[in-house]
C-alpha cells in the first residue's frame, strides 16, 4: 500500500514538472522554426559568404516579419571540410529541431549536406555553390540552387567576350575540380561561339602564389583574351602580376569567377578592365541599391552584398513566404516545401521576379560587367559597368544532364 | 625565332629569370629560418604568420599613417621584429631546455592564433597594396619585359642575404653569437649577455620575414594565408640546403627558384611537387643537407 502512495518529494517533483510542462505548453503555443546558415566564416570564402551571408539571412527573416511562427537562426563554420558539414548539418537536423540549411560555400561541402538533408527531409539551400552536380546527377527533391553556378559564370563570360571581338583564348586554371570545370565550360562555349583556344596552364592548387610564369605563357601564345578559371586569393594574385607585367595593356583578361569582395581585395587600378559575371551586383538597379542600403550596416566592413549574398537574403525570404503559406506543421516536410518553393514564382529585390525549375536551379539572369577605372568609379564599391545580360533560361545549364527529377 | 625543346628561346629565359625572381623570396624567408634554427635551434613554424604581418604593417602604415613604401621597407622589420622579441622573451624563451618539438608546436599555435586575428579583422580576400611609383614601369630586355619592380626584389635579396652572411660569418658580433650557439656557458664566462644575443638574433630572423613580406606585398595578395603557401617550400629550402646553413639556404632558395620555373614552363601541374621530389632525393643521397654538417 505504502508503495503507491507518492511521497511528499514525488508530489513536490511531480508539480514542478507540471509547471515546467505548462511552460513549454506556453511557449508552444508560438512555433519554432530553425535556419542554419552553414558557411566557410575562417578561411577563403569567409568575405564572399561568410559572416555576410548570415547579415543577409538575418535581414530576410527581419524583412519577412511575425509569422504565425518564430524565426531562430543558427550558425556554423564548416571550415571547407564536407565530413564537418555534414556532420553540423546532422546535428542541426536530428538534436536541434533545424528544418533549412543555407549557404553551402564550398561545392564539396553543399554536396554532402544536400546528401543529409535529403536522408532527413529537410531542405537545403545552396546560395554560395558553384557546382553543376547539385542539379545535375546528384539533385535531390531536398535542395534548391541560387545565385550561380560554374556553367553561368563560365558560359557568360566567354559568350559575350567572344561576341565582343575576343577571339582566341589562353586559361590559367586551378588544377582541381573546380578550376577544370570552369575551364571546361568556357573552353566549350568558346569553341562553340567560334573562337579558339590556343593554350592552357593548369597550376598545383592549393600552394601557388606566383602566376608570372602561366601569364607570359599566356601572353606568348599571341591570345586576345586570358581567362582566370580560379577564384579568390588566386585570382587576386593573378591580377596584380597581370597588372605588374603590363598584360592589361596588350590583352583583355576574363575572370570566370569573380566576387565583388575580390575586385575590392585587388583595387581598381589594378582590376580596371576586366571582364567578369555575375547574378547580382548592389547598384543594377533601385530594388537592388534599396536592399544593399538595408543590409549593408549589418554586414562585415559595411560592404554591400556579393552575389552569393543576394542569394542567401533571396533563398531564405521565399522559403519563409513557402512555409507561411503551407502552414508550419507541413512545411516539417522537408521535399513538400521544396516542391512548394518550385510552384510558387518568386520575387524579391535581390533579383527581381524569377522562378525555380524543375531539378532545382533557379533562374535568373548573368550579367557581365567591365571594372571601372579609378577615374571612373564615383566612390566606394562603384566598381562594375554592365556591359551585356544573358536571358535566365540561357545563364542556367541545360535541363536534364542526368538529374531524377527531370522527366525525358 | 630559336627552341629549346619546343619552348620558344624568348620564353624560356623570361621563365628562368621568373624562377630567379621566385628565388629571392625564398632565399629572404629560408635565410630567417636558418638563421633562427642555425642559432637557436628553433623550428619556428610562425616565419609565414610574419612575414604576412611584413605586409600587413605595410598596407597598416600607409592606410592608417599615410607612410609609403620606402619607410615601410625599414619600419615594418622594425616592429614586427620588436613583436617578435616579445615572443621570444616571454614565450620561446622558455622552451629552450626542452625538445624541438615544443618549440614546433608552440611556433605553429603562434601562426594559427596570429592568422586567425589577422583573418578575423580583416577578412580573407585581400587587401591592395600599390607598386611604388618610382618603380612601376618595366623595362625591355629583348627577351622579355621585366617590371620594374621584380628587378628592384632580387637586387634587394640579394643585399640582403650578403649582408646577413657577412654580418654572421664575417663580423665579431656573428663570431660571438655562433660561439654561444656551440657553448653558451663559456661565452657568458667572457661577459657576454647570452639571452640578450639570443633575443635579438630571434628578432633579426623574425625582422628579415617582415622584410620579405613588405617586398611581397605589391605583387602578391595582402592577406592573412599568404604566408602559409610560402611556409612549406620555404622548410623544403632549409631543409635541402641544410638545417641552420646560411648560405646553403641563400643558394638553394634561389636554385629551387629556377628549378620550378622550369617545371612551370615544361610540366605546370608539377611545379609545386617539385620542390618536394628535389628535397627527397637529396635527403637520400645527403641527410644533411646540401650544405649541412652532419650531426
């Protein structure tokens, strides 16, 4: 008998837990819903994402405002490593109730996340990528693709400088995946759009810091334009040797992936001239100079956002318009909100009205630019002069290439 | 116009004169090394965090004090070398005693704690930094254009590297100090201010990095990993022309310079592997180095 009967302990244990039941009834009363912005915040990515892309996540919740839910966002650094990625997004997805990742710098990383994601019915977003796979053999109904992708980039650049008069070609690419994609592409489209590609100095990545030698080769070949199929400190230091060799003078040099936090990195006196793409540039048009005027004060040195920025602000703000409109409990299905936010045509000041297709890619239009002069810029960050914009349905990579969801 | 195995000749020299000019950072950044391990037995992993911070004082000087090159080339060694006599006094210092793997490790922290704050402030793309004026241009050798600029790099190297191989082998005070390398007991019994020598040899390694990285930052990217793709051909340097050898360094800095030069002109993808095949081949044949005496 004395068994059943609680001890005063029990009865006191048993009203804090209610207490406690009753607080968390409380608070869920207003739902939860968790974005990770998962990024390289430490090392070569860290200015074109980074802390940035999460000032611009940040912004699309503030902008997106009170819900019939709360909005929390997390953040980690996955160091470039994709098992790190992996495993954070793992985490995030099982322990700490996250129902989006976004971000994704790194293609390796985007690529083992978008993996997770699919295994847990989440949903992630790849704003900061460069690889085709992503909507290509490795698509997933769990992951969607901003901003830009190697073909864009590569396929822009190379159409338009060809079509301007830059015929024959010189690459000097990383030798990696990424580099030899790039490469590939643009070597492609140039031969397509008929040029001709006289050469090619694929150097060890990482570990070279002086490009004088693959310059000169570049420069001897006798090509119109030399295309630096590389990104971040690499390009930088191409350009300033190319600028230190006099190489500006005699040819056109091409990046074919280039940030705005790079330009910045390398100056206009040395950067003038060239020719590079991109999806979003902050001063293309009122809707973009309102959104750079919004975020910039929160964003790292106050610097307007790069394109991978845009589309991390761009990707979270129409997840969140999607699960508000599906209704919190079933936007938890991960695939379900995916095929939501392909159904619903977009629209937002990074870029303009746009939607997203069918394996994942969203459409929007490249644009290429010309780097201002340092007599032409008219201040801090007017650096880019937009000389020619390639339609959405031509920026994005054919439909298909080995993608599940595209139906032959 | 004349090949050398289907190089053009024009090509071939400009890539060798490249090489050289390659060279002259490694030899600059290997001659601090050596000299640190050579004196104090110090590996000291943090020589690429250094020679960045060369650079970062120099882009610091002229955006916060509106101080040009010229004086950079004299005050950044000056204060990245008093930062490093702070290392050396209150951390390295301590180490001594012990294996040269504490001093490895702690060296190593100090570059991933000095790069992390660098990253930190200032991000990780870059930051510009202009060629002086008075050496832009360049200036036709027939075979190629050499800028300015790259000229002025190996004439300054190479001062530099005879000017520390006087100072080490040549001067009473370079005497004094390798003969407190080999005895430090008897030296101090002449009354001679060991630590002191040893604090300031410290800082003069550390002050020629700093030079290295002024010299570096108009024609490589101003940012806190640039050290870190120098660091490991600059440890193949001293370790091929042997550990602690001033002129072994000097020499094979330049050599491995124009060798992957070369590579770069006939096989690109392997000019970074190069460096690497060399260093293993002459630790087969040499263990000690090129130069090295052998333990």
């Amino acid at each position: 008998m004395r068994d059943i009967q609680p001890s005063r302990r029990q009865i006191l244990g048993g009203a804090l837990a209610a207490a406690g039941l009753a607080g968390s009834a409380a608070r869920a009363a207003r739902p939860v819903l968790r974005i990770g912005v998962l990024g390289d915040q430490s090392g070569p990515y860290r200015d074109l994402a980074g802390l940035g892309a999460l000032a611009c996540a940040r912004q699309a919740v503030a902008e997106f405002g009170a819900g019939s839910f709360d909005v929390e966002i997390v953040t980690a650094d996955h160091q470039n490593k994709p098992d790190v990625g992996a495993a954070i997004a793992r985490q995030w997805f099982d322990r700490d109730g996250v129902d989006m990742v976004t971000d994704l710098t790194n293609s390796a990383v985007a690529l083992a996340v978008a993996q997770v994601a699919r295994a847990k019915n989440k949903v992630a977003l790849a704003t900061a990528t460069g690889t085709t796979e992503l909507t290509g053999r490795q698509c997933s109904a769990n992951s969607l693709h901003w901003s830009y992708d190697v073909y864009m980039l590569a396929r822009s650049t190379a159409l338009q400088v060809v079509k301007s008069g830059g015929r024959s070609w010189y690459f000097v690419a990383a030798d990696y995946v990424f580099g030899r994609q790039l490469q590939g592409e643009a070597a492609a489209t140039v031969a397509a759009s008929g040029g001709t590609v006289l050469g090619t100095s694929f150097y060890p990545f990482p570990g070279t810091s002086d490009f004088s030698s693959f310059l000169l080769a570049g420069q001897s070949s006798g090509a119109d334009v030399i295309g630096f199929a590389n990104a971040g400190a690499d390009l930088v230091n191409g350009l300033k040797q190319a600028h230190e060799f006099g190489l500006s003078r005699r040819v056109r040099l091409a990046a074919l992936s280039g940030f705005i936090s790079d330009i910045d990195a390398v100056g206009l006196e040395v950067a003038q001239g060239l020719n590079l793409t991109s999806s979003f540039y902050w001063d293309l048009n009122e809707r973009t100079r309102a959104l750079s005027a919004r975020v910039r004060p929160a964003m790292p040195r106050q610097a307007p956002p790069t394109m991978a920025q845009a589309g991390t602000y761009s990707g979270t703000l129409h997840y969140l318009k999607t699960v508000a409109a599906m209704g919190l409990p079933a936007a938890r299905d991960g695939a379900a909100t995916v095929a939501q936010m392909k159904a619903t045509p977009c629209d937002d000041d990074a870029f303009g009205s746009f939607r997203v297709r069918a394996d994942g890619r969203v459409l929007v239009p490249a644009y290429l630019f010309r780097v201002k002069s340092p007599a032409e810029s008219r201040g801090p960050w007017d650096y880019y002069t937009k000389l020619a914009t390639t339609p959405p349905d031509e920026a994005a990579p054919p439909l298909g290439r080995g993608c599940v969801l595209v139906k032959e | 116009m004349f090949t050398i195995f289907g190089i053009p000749g024009p090509l071939l020299f400009g890539q060798l004169l490249l090489g050289l000019i390659n060279g002259a950072f490694y030899a600059m950044l290997s001659l601090g090394l050596a000299v640190i391990f050579g004196l104090l037995n110090i590996i000291n992993f943090a020589h690429g965090a250094l020679f960045m911070m060369g650079a970062f004082v120099a882009w610091m000087l002229l955006n916060y004090a509106g101080i040009g090159y010229w004086w950079a080339l004299l005050l950044a060694p000056l204060i990245v070398g008093a930062f490093g006599l702070v290392l050396e006094r209150t951390l390295i210092s301590r180490l001594y005693k012990l294996d040269h793997l504490y001093g490895l490790l702690l060296t190593f922290g100090l570059a991933l704690v000095i790069e992390g704050l660098f990253r930190n402030e200032y991000g990780s793309s870059g930051m510009p930094y202009q060629i002086p004026s008075a050496l832009q241009g360049a200036t036709n050798l027939g075979f190629m254009f050499l800028p300015n600029y790259r000229g002025w790099v190996v004439v300054a190297a190479l001062v530099v590297c005879i000017a520390t191989w006087l100072l080490i082998e040549k001067t009473k005070l370079g005497a004094m100090l390798r003969a407190a390398t080999e005895n430090a007991p008897l030296v101090q019994a002449f009354g001679v201010n060991v630590p002191r020598m040893v604090t300031l040899t410290y800082a003069g390694g550390v002050a020629l990095a700093a030079l290295a990285g002024v010299l570096a930052a108009p024609i490589y990217s101003v940012n806190p990993n640039m050290g870190s793709s120098f660091i490991n051909t600059v440890f193949a340097v001293v370790v091929i022309g042997g550990m602690g050898s001033i002129i072994g360094s000097v020499i094979t800095g330049f050599g491995l310079g124009v060798i992957e030069g070369l590579t770069k002109v006939f096989y690109p993808e392997a000019s970074a592997t190069v460096v690497f095949v060399v260093m293993a081949i002459v630790l087969l044949t040499r263990p000690a180095g090129l130069f090295g005496k052998a333990a």
